[in-house]
C-alpha cells in the first residue's frame, strides 16, 4: 500500500515548472483582458 503521507514528504518539485513559472509571470505582454480594458477605456475617454 502507498504511504501517501511519506511519499509526499520526499516530493521535489521539477527545476523546470520553476523556470515556468518564473517566464510567465515576468512575461510583459498584453493578453485578450488587457487589451479588452484598453479599448475600453479609450471607447470611454471619446
């Protein structure tokens, strides 16, 4: 049987989802939300 509980106390997350997660959330470029907040607000300032 799976000792979960131990199994979990030997988990090491992989180099490589951290390099991941670094890349994205560092990562400058608009997505749709802001570019849809964008135009909106230029459609509110005419």
């Amino acid at each position: 049987m799976i000792d979960f509980e131990e199994e979990l106390k030997k988990f090491k997350p992989s180099l490589e989802i951290g390099d991941t997660e670094n890349a994205i959330l560092s990562d400058d470029d608009k997505d749709m939300v802001d570019l849809m907040v964008e135009l909106m607000a230029e459609y509110r300032d005419r």
